[in-house]
C-alpha cells in the first residue's frame, strides 16, 4: 500500500521534503466486527488549508497531521470490502480519506456515499460538488449577501472556490472581475468561465490603481481567497455598505501577516461588512448547493476547470504547487482508474 508521509511540520511554506513516499502495509479486509470499510482511492484532493495541518500548530480550528502517518485529506474512494451494513462493495464515496492507494475507514468515518452521474465527472466530488465547490455556494449567497447588478471582485479567481464563485456571481446578475496569477489564467477567466474582467496581479505595480481601473465605482462584493496586500488595497476601494467575505488567505505562510493590513479605517465611512466564514457552519445548505450547481452545471451554465495530475507520487509537488500558483484550476490527484 504505497501511502504519502508526513516526514516532519512544515517551516514557512510547505516542501515536497516535508513529506515522502512509503510502503505501508494494509490487510485487504476489513477486520470483523469493526464496523470498518476499506476502500481503494480514486482521486485525492489538494486544498490550501491542508497547510495548517503540516504545522506544530493546535490553535487553530483543524488538529495538525501526525509525522509518520499518511497526510488526510478530501477524496473519491470506492469500497473493496466492508464489515459495516450502510457500505458495501462497489459503494462510490467521497470525503476523508488517506493519500494512499488502499484505506480502512473506522467508525470516525467521515465520508458519505455518492450516487456517480455519468454526466459528471467522478473528480468533480472533490471540486465542484465538493468542499471548494460548497465554500463558493455559502461564501457568496450567505455571507456576501449579492444582489443582482453588484459589482463584484474574486481573488485567487481561477482556482478551486474561485471560479464558482464568479460564475454564480455572473449568474445571479452581477458584474464579476477576478485576480490570478498568470496571463493563461487571466485569459481562463475571461474566454472559459465568463467573467467580465480579469488581470494578472503579479504586472500590477499598483493593486490600488488595478482596482480603480476595474472599479471606478468602487466594489460591493470582494470575496477574498488571498488576504495580504489584495485585500489591504480592497479596503481602499469598497463602496458604502460593501461586503467582504472572508474565505482563505493563501498569501501568507504562516498565520501571522508579516506585512499587516493598513486601510481597515476605511471600513467606517463604507460600513463595509467584513465576515470571515467556514463552509462547515452551513452545511444544512449542502443538498441545496448540489441541486443548483448540478442543475446549472448540466444545463452548460456552469463549467468547472481541473488540473490534474496522475499518480499518487505527484502528489507532494502538486499539493506544494498550490502556493505558488503552478495549479491552474482545481488541484486533482487521480491514484487509480474506478
Ligand atoms: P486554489 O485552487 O485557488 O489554489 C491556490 C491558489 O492561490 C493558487 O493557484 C494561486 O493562484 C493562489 N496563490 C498562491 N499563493 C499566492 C499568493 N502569495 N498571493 C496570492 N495568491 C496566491 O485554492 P482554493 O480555491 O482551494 O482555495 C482558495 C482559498 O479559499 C484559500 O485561501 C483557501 O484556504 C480558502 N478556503 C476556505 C474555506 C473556508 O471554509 N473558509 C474552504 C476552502 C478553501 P494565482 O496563480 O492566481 O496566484
């Protein structure tokens, strides 16, 4: 059972070294009377929040990961043997699993049986009808409060939660422009997934003036993947009762922001509303987020972008990848064909 390894805590920004590739040993059973199902991974997910994981840290909402055992994360497995009665042999599951090509899943189970569509790709449980894809649902119709003909601004816009957001944005009538790191990104958000505008803000000398050019109006929507210097010039640029979602800030490697945020004043004379979220606090919404992205989805209304890569060895460097934009849509790892 080859499985992926937390070698030791990540210092700063994680490293393929933080991590290497094992040999574990995996009875292909599950044990009787267990209650355990073992299931073969199809697709594991690479997700910017598995960095806080990698950490010595326990002050934040996640326990790190444990050296010497197999990184967790998001996933698609199918069952190969099951001593529990809700899941059976040839069962499709997603959700936490182990990056290893074989797992035994334990009464802590967290994963749920899905139904594959083959209309959708069986991927897409770790993208868009996953955790990314649900973060971008109740980011922006419970904390963003959007109205139709809002001006709206994504950053981090081509990524996992970011494309979604903007397409449900464009959907719900709203004018939608979005940040990315690399001109094949930027021209991926304007011919690919319908967003109205889009820059590369590594060419900006200037995040204030991008945002002006973009914005003469000012924003009502920013929904922030990145933290950092793009929110600071955000702030400048809100217009009066505008709202900031607060979903990730990828740009900093560790929790503190070296750099700092200087224009928070300006929230007083906006009223901006600034409200940081965790998906987990609205998944009662979940079955209703499936029902609309699936419907959009199968009507040609929503497309969603992969980037995936084959084999469970790529994994480090894909998952190392996602700091510093070498993904270019949704980060997949595809272990093994169904
Ligand atoms: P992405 O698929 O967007 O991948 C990460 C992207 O972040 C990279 O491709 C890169 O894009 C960008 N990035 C990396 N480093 C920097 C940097 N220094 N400055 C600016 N951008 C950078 O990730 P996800 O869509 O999965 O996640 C987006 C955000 O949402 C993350 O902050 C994540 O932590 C957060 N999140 C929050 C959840 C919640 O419940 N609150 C749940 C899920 C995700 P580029 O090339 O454009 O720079």
């Amino acid at each position: 059972n080859k499985q992926v390894i937390l070698k030791r805590y990540a210092v700063e920004a994680p490293k393929e070294t933080d991590m290497e590739i094992k040999i574990g040993k995996v009875k292909l059973k599950a044990p009787k009377g267990s209650g355990a199902f073992l299931v073969k991974n199809l697709y594991l997910s690479c997700d910017p929040y598995m960095r806080g994981r990698m950490r010595d840290f326990h002050g934040s909402y996640i326990s790190p990961f444990v050296p010497g055992q197999p990184i967790q994360g998001f996933g698609v497995a199918k069952v190969v043997d099951s001593d529990n009665p809700d899941f059976k042999p040839g069962d499709m599951v997603a959700g936490i699993t182990g990056w290893e090509e074989y797992s035994l899943i334990d009464k802590t189970l967290q994963l749920r049986k899905i139904q594959p569509d083959s209309d959708i790709p069986l991927s897409y449980h770790v993208g868009l009808l996953g955790m990314p894809g649900f973060t971008a649902y109740a980011g922006f119709y419970e904390v963003c409060s959007p109205k139709k003909g809002e001006h709206v601004f994504v950053s981090a816009a081509s990524g996992a939660v970011g494309q979604l957001v903007g397409q449900l944005a464009k959907l719900h009538g709203c004018y939608v422009v979005g940040s990315a790191g690399s001109s094949e990104k930027v021209d991926l958000l304007k011919n690919k997934l319908g967003f109205d505008e889009a820059f590369n803000y590594k060419e900006e000398t200037d995040l204030d003036a991008a945002l002006k050019r973009y914005f003469p109006e000012g924003i009502d929507i920013y929904f922030d993947n990145v933290g950092g210097p793009m929110l600071d010039a955000a702030l400048l640029n809100m217009r009066v009762h505008g709202r900031i979602a607060v979903c990730g800030m990828v740009s900093q490697h560790g929790f503190y922001d070296p750099q700092g945020i200087h224009n928070l004043y300006f929230m007083i004379p906006k009223r901006v509303r600034m409200q940081a979220f965790l998906q987990t606090d609205y998944l009662h919404k979940y079955a209703e987020f499936l029902d609309h992205v699936i419907r959009n989805y199968k009507e040609g209304k929503i497309v969603y972008v992969e980037d995936m890569n084959e084999g469970l060895e790529s994994a480090p460097a894909a998952f190392v990848g996602l700091f510093s934009g070498k993904n270019v849509g949704k980060q997949v790892v595809c272990v093994a064909q169904e």
